[in-house]
C-alpha cells in the first residue's frame, strides 16, 4: 500500500483554510430557523358512521398553511361517489352538496357537470327516494333537486313538471317562489304564453322581491307574443311606474329594465299605429310624464328599421301634442334628420324654416323655456338660420329676384339679433347689407356693413365691407332729396375718414383720401393734417424745397401719432433726404425714423407675426445706423424670437449682436440665452459649448460651478460621452463641494466609465464616491450614505468575480492562499457595505456572504486531484474534501438563513428571496416543501 504522506500534506492545506469558517464579514450573529411543527385535524362532532352523518371538520393550521384544492376538483370526486354507490339515499346526500359546488361555481364550466349519465343517476335516485317516502321531511328540496336534474339533462317537460308538482304539493316552501317563476320561464319558453301569463302573475301575487320585476317583464312579453298589444303597453306602462322612471340614480339593474321596457314598447307601437297608439295610450293611462320618453324611443325605433318617414311623422306628432314641451326643439331636429335620410331636401328646408320660425328667440316658446333648454336650441338656430339665408342669397344670385334677397335678409337679420357678437355674424352682417343694398335699402345696408367692417377686427372682409358702406352714402347722396343731402355727405366724409384711420394699406385709400382732401378744402376744415400735408407733397413740383420737407416732416409726425408707422418711415426718409449736412435736428429725425421701423414691429407682434416683427426691430440698423435704439432694437428682435420658441432664428440673432455689440451693457447674458436657445433647438452639444465658454471666463466661482455641470449633463444628454466624460472629471477635481453634488458626478462618472468599459477608472470613481461619504462631516445625508452605499456594493461584486474567477488547481496550497486573500478582501467590502444601514445593500450584501462560503465549499470539492493516487486514496481523498467543504457550506447556510429570517421584519426583496432559494437547494429538506391547502364545506344549501 502507498504511503499517504502526500494526501495529508494536502490535507492540512485544506485544514489552514478552515479558519475562514468562522469569518462572520459582517459581524452578524446567524439565526438558525425552529423547527416546522405538524398540523392535525380535529372531529368536533364526535365519531361519524356514515356520510349521512358528516359533518364539518377543522383543521389546526397553527403551524402549517392549509393544502388547497380546486372547487372542480372536489366536484370530480363527489361525482365519482355518486356513481359508485348502490345507496340511492347516500347519493342524495351526495348531489345535495353537489349541487352546492355548483352554485359556487356561479357560471364556471364543468365538464365533468354535462355528463348525463350523472343527471339520469340523480334523476333515478331522487326518484327512488321519493317512492319510498313521498312525505319525507325535506321532500320539496329533493322535488327542486328532481327538477334540476331533469332541466340539466335537457328534459324541460319533466323538469315543469316536477316544478308543478312542488309548487302544488308544498305551497309554503321556500322554493315556491323560484319554481313559480321558472314554471312561467319554461311555459313562455315552449310557446304556451297564455299560460306563461297566468304564470307570472301568480309570481306577481307572491310578492317576492327576487321575481316580481322580472315577471312583471316577461308578463309584458307574454302579453305580446298572445297579440293583445294594448293590454302589453298598459303592462309596461306599469313597468313604468314601479322603475320609477324619473330617478336619476337608478341602479344598473333598474336602468337596463327600464331600456328593455322602452325598447318593446317601442317595438309594440311599430308593429301597431305607431305614434297614434301611443297618444292613445298616454291618454288610456294618464301617464304623460312618460310621453317624452316613448315618442323619442319610438323614433329611434324607427330610425333604426330605416323607416324614415314614420320617425318624422313620430317626432311632428310629438311637437303637435307637446309644443311648449322643452324637448319640442329636439324632436323638431329629429324630424330634420329623419327628413335628411329620407332623402326629402324639400321637405328638410320646409322643417328648418319652421324650427327657426317656432324655436327662435322671436317666438312663444323661447320666452317659457329655462336658460337650459335655450342653450340647447342655440346650436341649430345658428346652422339653420345661416343655411337658410345663403339658399335664398343664392337663389337671389341666380334669378336676380328680389323677393329671394328679402328672404335672405329676413334669415340674416335675425341671426345677426340672434348672435350679434359671435365671430361668424361678421360675414352675416355683411351678407345682410349686401341683401338690403340689391333691394335698395341703403340705410340699413350702411348699419350692417359697418357692424361687419369695424365691429368684427378679425374679420378678413372687414375693409370690403367699409369700403360698401361708403358706396352706398353715394348711392344716398345721388338718391335723396336736397334737403337731406348735406347730412349724407357729412357722414360720408366720416366714413372715409374711419376707412383711411382702420386700412391705411389698402389699394382704395388713395382715392378715398383724395376725395376726403376736396370734401375738406369745400368745408374750408383745415386741421385734416394728414390729408392736407399729402397735399403739400403731391404738389411738390410747385412747392418750394423748405415746404415740401416740412410737409414730410408733419406728415411723418401725424402718421407716427396714429400708428401709421410705414408712412411715417417714408416720410421720415423723404425728410433725411432733402436735409443739407448734420445737426441736433437730424439726430431727432434719425430717432423718429428709428421708433418708426421699430413700431411698425410692435404692430406685427400685435398681430403674432414674430418673425416678420424681429425682422422689422434688426432693419432699424439699416434704415438708422447711427440712432440709439439700434442695440436695444437688435436685442428685441432676439427676445421676442426666444418667447416665440423660433430657436434657429433666435440663436442667428443672438450671435449677430454678440459681434456687434460685445462691449454693449444688454450683451451680459447673451451667453444665458444662447445655451437656452441651443438647449430648446435639441443642440445640446452647442449649448454645452458655451456652457463651458462660461466656465472658464465668469468671475464667479458658483456660475462656474454650475456652467461646467450643466455641460457635462449636456453632453451626456448629446451622447457626446468624450466630452461628457471629461467635463464630469474635471467637475470632480475642481468642486468637491457641495458634497452631495461630488458625489452624484462620481455616481454618473461611474456609468460612463463603465458604458467606455476603462474599468481602473471606474475603480477610482467607486473609492471616491465612499470617500466623499467618510469624509462628509454635517454634508452627510441619506443621498450621500446611499452612493456610498452602492458603490461598496459594486466593489464588492467586482471582487466577489476576482474571488469567483480563481480556481483551486495544484500545488493546492498556492493556490488556497490565493483565494483566501480574494475572500477576505471580498467579505470586507461586503461588511462595509452591509454597515451603512441600508436594507437594500444589507439583504444583499448578506445574500452575497452566503454564496462566497458556498462558492468556497463547491471550489473545495470541485479542485484539482493529485495525481498518482490510488482509487482507495482518492476515494478517501475526497472523503476528506467533502468533510472540510462542510463548515463552509454550513457557513453559507447561516447566512442565507440570516437573510430570510429579515422577511419577519417586512423585508422581502429579491436577495431575501434568493436566499431562500439557496436554502431551497443546500437544505431541501427543510425548506423545499410545496404548500398544500384543503377546501372544508361549511354548510348544504
């Protein structure tokens, strides 16, 4: 035999590493788990004979969770019973309880429930049973049960039958009211509803809540399928009254009912006289409060069939009987609607022209209805008036008849009184004076088109309709009297006067203008500046040089005044240009020109124009190069971009200024609005750019803090890593405070160098990040602990791979020395992590102690064998690896165990629960065991 001096040699290596087992890493104690105690059942009833005598057992579950098993299931075995046994009363007893389960199944499928053959069974034993003792106690629930079967097993007659039998054999039982009603179920369902009828009602004169509004429906529907329609409608007219109709709160139930009762109703009407029924049997009943609802459902019945006409002649019937009603309006659409389908385009103008006549606000009805029910009307009278007045202004257009230019102006006029300051009555107004103008109706016409021109700003046709106003004063002033003339031309020149202030661009207001300057010189009114200075400078061919720039110079002030900017620049220009050399009074002018370009932007931003506005403020550079609004114009144009989120033109603008007015006082934070620029125009690369242009050259410290850090989120954010990168390291060397902050750029650092994978460099940022937290003083808080926290653990899971990586290959003792030193760095990472208090890192950190001592004992086991042993040696070779791998596994297990014992404590996260596991697969025994429950009926139904 070999001498086994090698074997313990390698032995006693092992043996040194056993000192590792009562290495705790985190200085916990481990808690061993108790062990499981059974559970037992307990017979409270004492010893039972037969199943007759069952009765409910508990079970004691102190100790042990209850083993479940399915409703099915335990169907599956009583029907296995049932068919098993000769004793016809113990299968009562069986398909009682049975018949139990089904009703808790509710309408679950079972299979095993479709198989005849146990319904036959049931079937001959309730039979049997009955045959004996037809007395017995208890003989209407097996007379129930009997009808069941035979209904399961699809034989209905029998099933009626059986029913009969119960309710005629035991009238107080508590199963009469059920089988009264399914008596009347199966009699409507094989056609007799003459007896279903009398059915139900016997339901009705029981009085049982669970049945009454279910036969008081299907008493309708009896009545119906017998042809006795009236008497059907009177049923449901108390279907009805007991729904109470009115509520608003009905339940989902009693709303469903009550559609289903209006539904056949309506069904009844349309197969009958319809809406002539229906008057017939609100006044049979007196039941009117329902008539609303009857007519609308009757309508819509109809609708549906696509019976058209009758749904017309339903909803005018309804006007007809209820013309105050507040719903009138509605039917009155309906009918519209219906008439529309109908395809009646005659017929639909005919009915709007009645809506707007019967619903407007000239009318009866408006004046009784509520401010409701008018907000309802609104809607149609505003599509209706206005479709009706375009038919008749079109028809005018066609045949030039006047008759149709009086109809539309009818419409017009009262949509305008209708809706006088909504949007669309602009164009109504105008439409309306061109109406009245075609019937040479000129006073009236002026009142509308001057509402449309200058009532309405956004109106698009404004100044077509100011500019009709003033054709028709002409065609007053040729037309009227003598007497009545000058008034006219009075309110004429008024007119111009109001056009020329409210479309100074128009291509008419030449003409115009010209016209109010002879009204004027006629009048001798010799304050119209404007009118007169335009004078001057249109005659400037006779006019000397002095007066023609002074022309320009008061021309250019009055249009300024009024908010004519472009004519004000123009004559500004014109004024520049006539002027010999520079003085005080220039300077003045090149101002006023300046204001004058920049107004004409503000009226552009007025208008929501910004982009054309920016370009008006950036031309008063051109127009006045050396005027002191320039900067503060250039600057407006770029804020006024920046609010309108025109970023590219923005940043275009901002940069132009920042060249041309470096040293300018309103050029400070250009760098600001450039990043927020480059930031809202998705260039977060450009923003970060200039983001660290402020780092470097801002005086103070915390702008230059927070530029830097801004860039590197940027650049991050650009996926810019490089740069990202380096801008968060040179924030880490250059702030470590505020400390939270360090240490979220330490936390990002991290990322990115593990997304760059330069793993040395994330090393560093790791160390750095429990560093900042050891080092913290009052800095500290949770945010900082937690980082420092995660980085422990990271660290810990780099050098838990270190230790994982090495192999125990021979010579063994090298190699053991090796790995020890691994674990021990390993497990001091964890301790350090595990001490920051945080359960998320505790659980795991523990979880991760376990599986270094079971990584350990797999190792051990797992390692390379001498050679040149016998098979008696090896054997006992690893014999002896197993018994040193035991404390380390044992080791693993208290720690695993340490972890799950935190789930008494409400802590159960994924490394508590892989620590289960673990134990599921090291302890098997113990803790790989299937939870198991039983199902225990309490009681028979």
């Amino acid at each position: 035999m070999r001498s086994p001096v090698f074997t313990v040699r390698h032995l006693l290596a092992i043996a040194g590493l056993l000192g590792l087992a009562g290495l705790t890493g985190i200085g916990l104690n481990p808690v061993l788990a108790a062990e499981p105690k059974p559970f037992h059942i307990i017979q409270k009833e004492g010893d039972l004979q037969t199943l007759g005598d069952l009765k409910p057992s508990f079970i004691d579950f102190t100790s042990k969770a209850t083993p479940q098993v399915s409703l099915a299931e335990v169907i599956r075995r009583y029907i296995e019973l049932i068919k098993t046994t000769d004793d016809a009363e113990f299968r009562v007893q069986a398909l009682h309880r049975l018949a139990n389960l089904e009703v808790l199944l509710a309408d679950q499928d079972v299979e095993e429930l479709r198989d005849e053959r146990l319904w036959q069974m049931a079937i001959d034993s309730y039979t049997e049973v009955l045959k004996a003792r037809p007395r017995r106690e208890g003989y209407d629930q097996l007379l129930y049960q009997l009808a069941h079967a035979y209904e399961m097993k699809g034989d209905l007659e029998s099933s009626l039958k059986q029913l009969q039998q119960l309710v005629e054999q035991a009238p107080r039982s508590s199963y009469v009211p059920e089988a009264q009603f399914r008596i009347a179920e199966l009699q409507y369902s094989f056609g007799r509803y003459a007896e279903a009828e009398k059915s139900y009602e016997r339901v009705l004169q029981q009085g049982e809540d669970g049945f009454a509004s279910k036969a008081q429906y299907m008493l309708g529907w009896a009545l119906f399928k017998q042809h006795r329609y009236d008497s059907a409608l009177t049923q449901y007219i108390r279907m009805l009254d007991q729904l109470d109709v009115a509520q608003q709160d009905l339940s989902n139930v009693d709303q469903e009912l009550r559609d289903d009762t209006l539904r056949i109703m309506a069904v009844i009407l349309g197969h009958t006289r319809g809406h002539q029924a229906l008057a017939e049997l609100l006044d049979r009943t007196q039941r009117h409060q329902y008539g609303e609802l009857l007519y609308d459902r009757l309508a819509s019945h109809y609708m549906e069939q696509l019976r058209y006409k009758e749904a017309a002649d339903t909803a005018d019937a309804f006007i007809a009987r209820y013309p105050y009603h507040p719903e009138a309006a509605r039917f009155s659409v309906r009918r519209i609607e219906a008439l529309e389908m109908a395809n009646a385009p005659q017929l639909v103008w005919q009915e709007k022209e009645r809506f707007v006549e019967a619903f407007g606000k000239q009318g009866e009805y408006w004046a009784r209805q509520t401010h409701e029910t008018r907000s309802g009307i609104m809607p149609y009278l505003r599509t209706y008036l206005d479709e009706l007045g375009r038919l008749y202004y079109s028809r005018a257009q066609q045949s030039q008849g006047g008759a149709n230019y009086r109809r539309a102006a009818q419409y017009f006029s009262q949509y305008v009184r209708t809706f006088p300051n909504e949007t669309g009555s602009a164009e109504k107004y105008f439409l309306l004076g061109e109406a009245l103008t075609n019937t040479a109706r000129f006073e009236p016409a002026i009142r509308a088109y001057e509402q449309a021109a200058y009532g309405f700003p956004e109106f698009p046709k404004r100044a077509e309709a100011a500019y009709a106003a003033v054709l028709a004063y002409e065609e007053l002033i040729q037309k009227a009297p003598a007497r009545s003339q000058e008034v006219w031309r009075q309110r004429r020149l008024e007119a111009l006067t109001r056009f020329a202030d409210a479309f100074p661009e128009d291509r008419r207001v030449g003409n115009l203008l010209l016209l109010a300057a002879n009204e004027h010189l006629a009048y001798g009114n010799n304050k119209a500046t404007l009118e007169f200075s335009q004078r001057l400078i249109n005659a400037q061919g006779k006019e000397s040089a002095a007066n023609v720039r002074g022309a320009y110079l008061a021309h250019g002030h009055a249009a300024f005044e009024l908010g004519l900017y472009n004519e004000a620049e123009a004559s500004f220009k014109e004024a520049l240009a006539r002027w010999q050399g520079r003085d005080r009074q220039r300077q003045e002018i090149e101002e006023k020109l300046a204001a004058s370009v920049y107004k004409q932007g503000e009226l552009l931003l007025a208008q929501n124009h910004i982009l054309a506005a920016a370009e008006q403020m950036l031309r008063v550079g051109e127009v006045a190069p050396n005027s002191d609004i320039r900067a503060r114009a250039h600057y407006d144009a770029a804020m006024k971009l920046l609010e309108a989120k025109m970023w590219p033109q923005a940043i275009d603008v901002l940069g132009t200024f920042r060249r041309q007015f470096g040293r300018h006082e309103l050029a400070k934070g250009i760098e600001d609005n450039l990043v927020y620029a480059y930031e809202q125009n998705r260039q977060p690369d450009l923003a970060a750019r200039e983001l660290l242009a402020i780092h470097k050259s801002d005086p103070i410290p915390e702008r230059r803090r927070k530029a830097l850090l801004q860039a590197a989120e940027l650049f991050a954010h650009a996926g810019m890593l490089d740069d990202a990168t380096r801008a968060y390291a040179t924030y880490a060397k250059q702030f470590p405070r505020p400390v939270d902050q360090a240490a979220e750029v330490h936390r990002k650092l991290v990322d990115l160098y593990t997304q760059r994978q330069e793993w040395a460099q994330r090393k560093r940022s790791l160390n750095a990040l429990v560093e900042i937290e050891k080092t913290a003083g009052n800095a500290r808080n949770e945010r900082v602990r937690y980082l420092a926290a995660e980085a422990s653990w990271m660290l810990a899971q780099d050098l838990k791979k270190e230790f994982d990586s090495i192999r125990l290959s021979l010579p063994l003792d090298r190699a053991l020395l090796k790995k020890r030193k691994a674990m021990e760095q390993t497990m001091a990472m964890l301790k350090r992590s595990n001490d920051y208090g945080i359960a998320e890192f505790s659980t795991a950190a523990t979880h991760l102690s376990g599986e270094v001592y079971r990584q350990l004992a797999q190792d051990l086991i797992q390692s390379a064998r001498p050679t040149g042993l016998s098979e008696l040696e090896l054997e006992q070779y690893e014999l002896l690896l197993e018994e040193q791998a035991f404390p380390f596994e044992e080791r693993a297990i208290e720690f695993f165990e340490l972890n799950t014992a935190r789930a008494k404590q409400g802590i159960y996260d994924r490394w508590v629960r892989n620590s289960y596991r673990a134990l599921s697969k090291l302890v098997p025994a113990r803790y790989e065991k299937e939870e198991i429950r039983v199902h225990v009926v309490s009681q028979l139904r």
